[in-house]
C-alpha cells in the first residue's frame, strides 16, 4: 500500500497533449525525463494509486510530455486532468543527494549553527526565483530562503539539514 508520506508532489497533470493519451505534466522538478521511477502516483478518490509510465518527453522547462500504460487516447487523459501528481520519496531521495532540488528536502529536519533544532520542512515554494523553504518551528511557520551557500551538511540518513543563517532570520 502507498502511504501519501512516502510521495512527494512534483507537479500537476494540465491536459492532453495529441490524441494518443499523452499528458503535459507542469512539474516543480528539474528533469524529470531522469527520474528512475516506472511509475508516477495520482490521488484518486482520495487514495494514492500508482500509474506506470512508458515514457517522459521535454516541453520547454516547466513542463514534460508524459505518456502512461494503458491511457491510450485523449478521452482516457482527459480524467488526469487537473490532478497532483508524486513521486516515489525513495527515488527522490537518491536525486536528492545529488543536489538535484528542493523539493526532495520536505520531511528534512532544519538546524541552523549556533541555534539549533528549527523545525521540519513541511513545504518548498519554488513559484518565483526566490526558492522559500517552509519550516515549522513548533507550530510556527518559518520561511527560509533555499540558498546553498548556507548548506553546511546534509544527512540523507537522518534527513537533516545543517544550515548556516544570518544572524536574525529566525526573528522574523
């Protein structure tokens, strides 16, 4: 059984590319057409079900071409429509440390040098060019800018993220 914590969303199914049941994926992600993964998830009736794909194509830099098993024409699309799309956290995780992304660090614990235990990454707000990490700070929420030079380490096992901020960011 997938569980919801085991996926992380990478974007969002628009709508039917051609009539061969082809799907443009707007995606958070940097190239998708490497994920390791055969299968992509969608939420449906509210339970995760599992959806094997035969092929990612590119279109431009926020979106990709995504053809699944078994959805053979516009009509069979046309019901992903609309939907969230995840990704397995277990292939993430290997994308993750290889840098590839922020949005594999959701579930990471946040220390920052010199304060401590901050909070766990709940969300990552890549719409603009400021990348903002959302922490939850003891039921607080704390936007960190997601900037690597303020990385200090990174442990995949603990999922823990040691960082370096500026004195008073956690003030805000």
């Amino acid at each position: 059984m997938i569980r919801k914590e085991d996926l992380i969303r990478v974007g969002q199914f628009s709508k039917p590319h051609g009539v061969k049941g082809e799907l443009t994926l707007l995606t958070d992600c940097e190239a998708p057409e490497q994920w390791q993964s055969p299968y992509l998830v969608c939420e449906m009736d509210g339970i995760p079900v599992p959806f094997f794909t035969e092929s990612y194509r590119p279109k431009g830099k926020t979106s990709v071409l995504v053809k699944m098993e078994n959805v053979d024409d516009e009509t069979a699309a046309r019901r992903f429509a609309g939907l969230a799309v995840y990704y397995p956290r277990s292939a993430a995780d290997d994308r993750a440390a290889d840098g590839d992304g922020w949005a594999y660090r959701v579930g990471y614990v946040v220390e920052a040098q010199g304060f401590g235990v901050l909070g766990i990454i709940t969300e990552v707000d890549e719409t603009t060019s400021n990348t903002l990490l959302h922490v939850d700070c003891e039921g607080r929420e704390l936007l960190i800018p997601a900037a690597d030079e303020w990385i200090c380490a990174v442990d995949r096992t603990e999922k823990r993220l040691v960082m370096s901020l500026p004195e008073g960011l956690t003030d805000l």
